[in-house]
C-alpha cells in the first residue's frame, strides 16, 4: 500500500488519464477494421488473405506512424504531438463513413487508422515522464491499459453495423474521439523536466546496440500478438467457427478483456520482481498457448486457451516498457517510438500470416505453429540474456531488470554502448 501511495504523490494523475484516455481511443479506431472485417468482407467479397491484409494494414500503417510520433513527441512534447494525432485521426474515419468504396480505398484509410496505432509513442512518454523510474512501470502500463479501446470495437461495431449500417459506423467512432481531444487539451500537460530533441542520428546509434533489437523483437510479439489477434480474431472465429459477426464480435472482446486489463498489473509486477521474470513466465504460458491453438480445439477449448494467451501477452506489454527505462535512461522516448514500432509490425505480420496460410492450406494450423515457434525462440533469447545484461547493466539498472548485478559498472554507464 506505501508503494501505490508513493506513486500517487509523484506524478500528475490528470495527466495519466489523459494519456489513457487517448490510448483508448486510439486503439478503438486503430482495430476498427477487424470487427468490421466480415461486413466490409462480405460487402466486397474478399479472399481470406485478403481479410487477413485488410485488418493487419492499419498495424503496418501504426509501425510507420509511431517513428514519426516518437520523433514529434521529443521534438514538439508528447501533449501537441498527441492532439494532433488525434485531430488527423478524424481523417480516416470520415473517409470510412463517406468516400472509401472499394477494397483499395479501404485498404489506403487503413494506412491513415495507423495515426491512431501510433499514439503509444506520445501516450507513454507523457505519462512516464512524471514518474521516477521506480514508478515507470506502473505508470506506463496504466497508461498501455488503453488498449482496452479495442473491447470498445469488437464489442460494438458489429451490433452497430446491424443496426445502422456499416459505414456508419465510422461516423460514430468519430465522436469519442472528439471528446476526448477537448478533455486532453484542457487536463493534459508536458513533463517539467527539461526536452531535449534528440537528431536522427541518435536513433541510428540506438540500432547499433543489440538491446533495441531484443527489445524490438520482444515486443513484436508481445504487442503484436495482442495487436494482431484483437484485429484478426473475429475474422478467425467466424471463419474457423462458423459464428455470427456479432457472435465472432462477443468472442473476441470476451478474450481481449484478460489482456487488455492486465497490462499495468504487469507494469506493477515488473516494477516489484523485474521485468525479465515476467517475460520468462509468460513467454512460457504463450508458447504452450499457441501449441494447443495450433490444434484448432472445439470453440470452448479455444476460447479459453485464447484468454490465457492474451492475458500472457497484456502482461507481457506492460513487462517489456518496465525493462526500456532501466536499459535507456534518457532515451525513453526514442526507444518507444522504435519498439512500439517493432510492435505494430508484428502485429501486422500476424493477421496476413493467418490469411495467407489459411488461403493456402485451408487450415489456420500451421500459422499458429510458426507463431509458436518464435514465441519459443524469444524464450531461448531470454533465458541467455540474464547472463549478459547481469555482466553488462550497471548493477542497480540490472537489480530492477530482475537479472541482478554480480559485477557493478559506475552509474549511468553501460558497456555495450
């Protein structure tokens, strides 16, 4: 209990909300597409790699955003970066509603929805920035449980596509939105601590240390999982299942509830028992997931084996942004415009990896084995790792990892920079 009141009295909580709140409906939008995949599939008869390349766009598009957003965010601060991301998120949304009238269109408005994908790169560098990094963790895993946003579409759409159409549909997601610029813009406000804008060679000297890789590769799956799946999941439930869109809809969202509120749980975790352990857990728990998806089970068995998964991954996503601020002190906000890049593209190359195998092979088997693969490797990758960032970190950075320190470096200092 000392521990949470310590992290109340340490940032600005309306500034936390705000960063929620734009996370939220930002993730509404950015997934908007997957619930809506089987009318708009339906609508223009679509192929099921197809299906699978229209729900995955609006992620490629996030990846691309999210460098852009990261780059604003240190430059102009993350408050005027994420009202302007809103703003141009009405954009996509009103052509959706109004001009988009072929699968091409839609698959060019799903570049734009990447605006939305793209607010983790302002969202979570407003909200860490208030807190001291014993606190970081927490804080941005608050703040990440805005993907909650996506309960609001698979939940929604599809019984407002019923009931008033599809299309209109982006009309009405519109308003949210609108709302929630007017509440940033009046509760949110900058860090006082002191932006430096950071040139591009900075993020090119970034890549040369393996750690952003790592972290990128990590987060590819964590996020992207989650990402991917909230996207595509009713378009695999009603495929796979033979369910109704609102059916498939109720499903989706019913899975996406353990992953999408666990995400600061796995902040606070990570901040109590470091984020390494966690990873190791739920890296684990993910891969024998996936294995027994893997075997299309009846649609109970699935269900639930799906909510474990996507609890392993919220946790997951929360764990990994715990690790970023121990590893790049100073470069929080770079680093989450790289990984949450990263993270975007994986969550792009799991829907369209989904389509085209099931086109293929007639079975979504063996996308789900190759999923588990690399959620395997990822395991293998950490399990080595313990020993090199317990030799390379310096060693409070390493104790609050969970890898511990056995040999200390002066503060501040890391050997693979």
């Amino acid at each position: 209990m000392s521990s949470l009141t310590s992290f109340r009295k340490a940032g600005h909580a309306p500034t936390l909300v705000s960063a929620f709140l734009y996370f939220d409906v930002s993730f509404m939008v950015w997934v908007i597409l997957g619930p809506l995949g089987p009318f708009i599939a339906e609508a223009y008869k679509l192929s099921a790699a197809q299906k699978g390349f229209l729900t995955a766009v609006p992620l490629l598009g996030g990846s691309f955003f999210r460098l852009i957003l990261g780059w604003a965010t240190e430059r102009f601060g993350a408050r005027r970066t994420a009202l302007t991301g809103l703003a141009l998120t009405l954009i996509p949304l009103t052509a959706g509603w109004r001009f988009a009238n072929s699968y091409a269109n839609f698959l060019e408005l799903g570049v734009l929805l990447g605006i939305s994908g793209a607010s983790f790169a302002a969202a979570l560098p407003l909200a860490s920035g208030w807190y001291p990094p014993e606190h970081q963790g927490l804080a941005m895993g608050i703040a990440g449980a805005g993907n909650s946003g996506t309960l609001l579409s698979t939940l929604l759409a599809p019984r407002l596509a019923e009931a008033v159409g599809w299309r209109n549909v982006f009309a009405i997601a519109a308003v949210p939105v609108a709302v929630v610029w007017i509440f940033f813009f009046l509760a949110a406000k900058d860090s006082p601590a002191a932006r430096v804008p950071k040139k591009w060679a900075e993020y090119v000297a970034l890549f040369k240390i393996s750690d952003t890789a790592w972290f990128c590769f990590l987060y590819a799956l964590t996020f992207g999982g989650f990402s991917g799946l909230a996207s595509y999941l009713s378009i695999f439930f009603r495929d796979q299942y033979h369910l109704s869109k609102i059916q498939a809809g109720d499903l989706t969202t019913f899975v996406l509830v353990f992953g999408s509120f666990l995400r600061p749980v796995g902040g606070m975790l990570a901040d109590r028992m470091g984020g390494h352990r966690i990873l190791l857990v739920l890296f684990s728990a993910a891969t024998v997931s996936l294995c027994a998806i893997a075997t299309l089970p009846v649609i109970g068995v699935a269900v639930a084996v799906f909510a474990l998964l996507m609890a392993m991954l919220g946790v997951g996503n929360g764990s990994i942004f715990q690790l970023v601020p121990q590893r790049f002190p100073g470069r929080v906000g770079m680093m989450t415009g790289l990984v949450g890049a990263a993270g975007g593209l994986g969550g792009f190359m799991l829907p369209s990896l989904l389509g085209v195998v099931k086109e293929g092979t007639g079975a979504f088997s063996t996308g789900f084995a190759a999923i588990a693969g690399l959620f395997m490797s990822a395991l293998a990758a950490l399990f080595y790792h313990k020993g090199v960032w317990r030799r390379t970190w310096p060693a409070e950075a390493a104790a609050r990892a969970g890898v511990s320190a056995s040999a200390t470096l002066p503060a501040g200092v890391y050997a693979a920079d």
